[in-house]
C-alpha cells in the first residue's frame, strides 16, 4: 500500500522543485504540489497535514515573515508548525529552511556575512555523524547558494547540522523527523542562470560569468550527492518509525568536525568508496622520480 502524498509546496515560479522531484518520485513518493502565489483553489494550502504523509517547502525571493508579499505564509508556518509537533518528515530548502525555523522559534534575518550566489562547499558538523539524512554526506558537499537572508539562531530544541564560513547556520534539524537547509539542492543550470537574470543589479560588482559557470559545471556533482539525500528522507517518509525518538535537548550550535583521526577516516571511507571495483593496477615511478 503506497503511502499518502508528500505536500510540496513552491513558494515562488522562479524555484520549481527540479530533479529533486524525479529523485523522491524515483525513491517511491507521490507528491502533491502546490504553487499558492496562483490564483487557483487547486493550489491553495490546506488547512492542516491530514492526507499527507510528508511536507517539502522550496525557496522564493521573499523574506521569512513577508506576509505582506505572500499572505500564504502564516498559513504555511502553522504547517510547518504543526508538522514538527506531530514529527511529519519534513524538509525545508533555503525559503522552506527559514520558514521552518521562524515557524518554531527561531530568528531569520538579513545575512550578517551579505548575500551567498552560485557553487560553493559547506561543512558538516560533529553532530551530523548519527543524523539520518546528512551522516552518509561527504564532509564538505557541494550546493548551490542564492540567499539574502539567513536562520541567525536556531529554535528552541534544533541542532546544527552544516555550517559555511558565509553563513553559519546552513542546515539544522528541529524536532524528531524535521531538516532546514539555507542552500539549495534542486536547481538546474537553467534556474541558476534565470535568478542571476532578476537578481542583475544585486550581482554588480561579482564576476557573474564566473559564479555561473562554477553553476553549471557542478550540477553533475550535485545529482551525485543529493539524490542519496532525497532518497534517505525519502525513506523517513515510508518509515517515520526508522528515527529513533529524541529526548528534549538544548539548542545545539554543533562543533566541526576537527578530529585528525576523524577526518582521516572520513576522507579515506569518501576514497574507497569512490574507487571502481575490482583490482586497480599500479603505475610504479622510477627512482628518480620519487
């Protein structure tokens, strides 16, 4: 018996939900997607999670608390709300990461490091290492940035989970079954393009050819590492019994991951598992060449 569909919602047309949508559907959701910024009773919220077994919140250009910009939103917080409350799996990217932690007691405003665009790293924590979604991610994964605003503390209970020398809090997770991200993982070439287009005179003074050509070439990588991810929450969603349940904690600003031994460990499981099977052959060096 297939589970109930996963409420997506698109806050804004200039950020559909991309392959991330071909990775949960190939990963066994159904998703029921809303675009509340139409004037359509089809794509209009519903009044509570009941019908669903998931909640999936994508970006737009507008802030956390712009009700006056997209009235939908109070209505979206309360979702968000209500879906940590009754540990719904839930996923919130850039937008959706902000909505989520405003929803539960955080604090979003202008990013005190400015603005982020295009390819860049983040850094998981210590505290990713037993998280269902991010403990299988490389230390340093590749994303795509485009925010003016940022999560500046995280609500009551979260936990940090990634974090960018541009932005401290790039992912968190709040409650049992519920993540917030600040990047983005469901672009295409073409979106990121598109959003330097609008954003044109905010972009002045970058090298905007450079930012997009990083864009377009990390994309690939991006598929390689955030498909597993979608898969992983993907599972939470079949399974929400798989989390373990958690006791109430403090909020936790997570320590990096800084042991040598650690990191070493890390890296060389990334190596291994990045070598093809079978025996590989050795190209031995000359003497002098050593």
């Amino acid at each position: 018996m297939s589970p109930s569909p996963v409420l997506v919602v698109q806050n804004d047309p200039a950020d559909p939900l991309g392959p991330l949508g071909d990775w949960l559907t190939a990963a066994g959701l159904t998703l029921d997607l809303r675009r509340p910024y139409l004037d359509d009773e089809l794509d209009q919220l519903p009044a509570t999670l009941g019908g669903h077994s998931g909640l999936l919140v994508l970006g737009g250009e507008m802030g956390a608390n712009d009700d006056q910009v997209a009235p939908w939103l109070p209505q979206l917080r309360a979702l968000l709300k209500a879906a940590v409350d009754d540990e719904v799996p839930t996923l919130g990217i850039c937008l959706g990461g902000q909505l989520l932690a405003s929803a539960t007691g955080g604090e979003v405003g202008p990013s005190p490091e400015g603005p982020e665009f295009g390819a860049q790293l983040i850094a998981k924590r210590a505290s990713s290492a037993t998280d269902p979604l991010f403990k299988a991610l490389p230390i340093t994964p590749d994303v795509i940035q485009w925010h003016f605003d940022a999560v500046l503390e995280l609500p009551p209970g979260a936990i940090q989970l990634a974090s960018s020398p541009g932005c401290d809090i790039q992912a968190f997770r709040v409650g049992r079954v519920a993540w917030g991200t600040q990047f983005h993982i469901e672009t295409t070439p073409e979106v990121v393009r598109a959003w330097a287009t609008a954003d044109a005179e905010a972009l002045t003074g970058y090298d905007v050819e450079r930012i997009l050509a990083r864009a377009d070439a990390v994309h690939p990588d991006l598929a390689e590492v955030w498909a597993p991810f979608a898969a992983a929450f993907a599972g939470v969603v079949l399974d929400p019994s798989s989390v373990p349940k958690v006791r109430t904690v403090a909020t936790q600003m997570a320590d990096a991951i800084t042991d040598p031994a650690e990191i070493r460990a890390a890296l060389a499981m990334q190596m291994q598992a990045a070598r093809p099977s079978g025996p590989v052959p050795i190209e031995l060096l000359p003497p002098d060449a050593r």
